[in-house]
C-alpha cells in the first residue's frame, strides 16, 4: 500500500516541477543578469503550484521513511 502511494505521490511530485517556471540558462541559478533577475512574489496559480510542490516533496519523505521503517 505505501509503495502505490510512493508511486502517486511521485507522479504528482513531478508533475509540480515541470509546471514550475524555470529561468534561461546557468545565469539564472547564479543570479546573473537579464531581465528576470529581479525578486518577483509568486501569486495565483504559480503561489498554489510552488506550496504544493513544496508540501507533495514532504509527503513522498514521509512515505520513504515510513516504507524504510516498517
């Protein structure tokens, strides 16, 4: 039962990153110019997709730890 959960939760775990919005290139993970390289607050659907992001990676943890457990 916790492997078919470990499977969904994946699924949807994955599905939340490829929605997430990615910036162009290495510049933007080492915080380089261009013109997305300023603070910007996340609202609406991109506010909803982020937490749920956050909240299904802590899920699918609990899961692992829980399958390693028992």
């Amino acid at each position: 039962m916790l492997a078919i959960a470990q499977i969904v939760v994946s699924i949807i775990l994955i599905a939340l990153i490829l929605l997430q919005e990615r910036t162009s290139g290495l510049s933007g993970i080492l915080g380089g110019g261009g013109e997305g390289s300023f603070y910007q607050t996340r609202r609406g659907l991109e506010k909803f997709v982020f937490w749920a992001t956050i909240a299904s990676a802590v899920v699918f943890a609990l899961l692992a730890l829980a399958d390693l457990l028992l």
